[in-house]
C-alpha cells in the first residue's frame, strides 16, 4: 500500500518503522534501491523519515516525564554510563524505540542526541546499500 505512493510512501513506512510499531523500513529501502530512484534521494528520504520517528519517541519521553515521578534506576544507569552515545544505536530492533524514549526521559542534550541517532540511522542505511550494491 505505502509503496504505491513512491518516496512519501517510503518517508512513511520509515517514520513508522522508527516509532513503537514495529514496521520493516529496510525491505522498503531495498526495494526502493532496485528502482530507478536515485540512491542518494532514497537513503536521505529513509532516513529523515527514520529520524523523525526516532525523535517522536524521543520526544514522548521527555513529555511522559512530566506525568510521573516513578524512577526506572536501570534505565537510569544506564544513560549515566552511556548518555548521548547510545543514540547512535537508536536503528537496532527492539532496542531503539525504548531507548529514545529513555533518552528523552533523562533529557540528554537534543541536538546531540538527533545528530548521533540520525548518523546511526543514515550508517545502517548505507551499509544496506553497499551489501545490496556487492551481491
């Protein structure tokens, strides 16, 4: 359906994929890529799109906090040790949903937590087009 409306559709599917729905950005992204789409639009639009969902997360978060005081030490701990640096794993299943929405609510630095999820986020990109562009 999202890939009858060409690179919106692909921003969509990438939006979605980056938010609490699991969605499979990257087969969208391959398929893209075996168009005649030009493979620099195709990696930015995925990961604007990706980004941007990221930062919804990151955001819900930072808004959540102010509905609860409850602690999470764990999750705590974990940004104490880590903090921005982990949004640069903000791509990985599973994991990089949560954890924008731990980083939005221990508030790390913004602009560097955006900058470092979106590198991550355009890395992944890229080396998907690499291994598609090797075999």
């Amino acid at each position: 359906m999202f890939l009858d409306w060409g690179l919106f559709g692909l921003f969509v599917i990438c939006f979605i994929s980056s938010t609490i729905i699991p969605f499979p950005s990257e087969a969208a992204v391959i398929y893209f890529l075996t168009t005649d789409e030009s493979a620099f639009l195709v990696l930015t639009i995925a990961t604007l799109g990706n980004s941007l969902g990221g930062s919804t997360n990151y955001f819900l978060g930072k808004f959540g906090r102010k509905f609860t005081s409850k602690k999470h030490p764990r999750a705590e701990r974990f940004v104490q040790r880590f903090g921005v640096w982990s949004a640069l794993f903000a791509w990985l299943p599973f994991i990089g949903d949560p954890l924008m929405l731990v980083l939005g609510f221990y508030r790390t630095a913004m602009s560097m937590t955006f900058l470092l999820m979106t590198l991550g986020k355009f890395l992944r990109y890229l080396i998907l087009f690499f291994l598609m562009d090797a075999i």
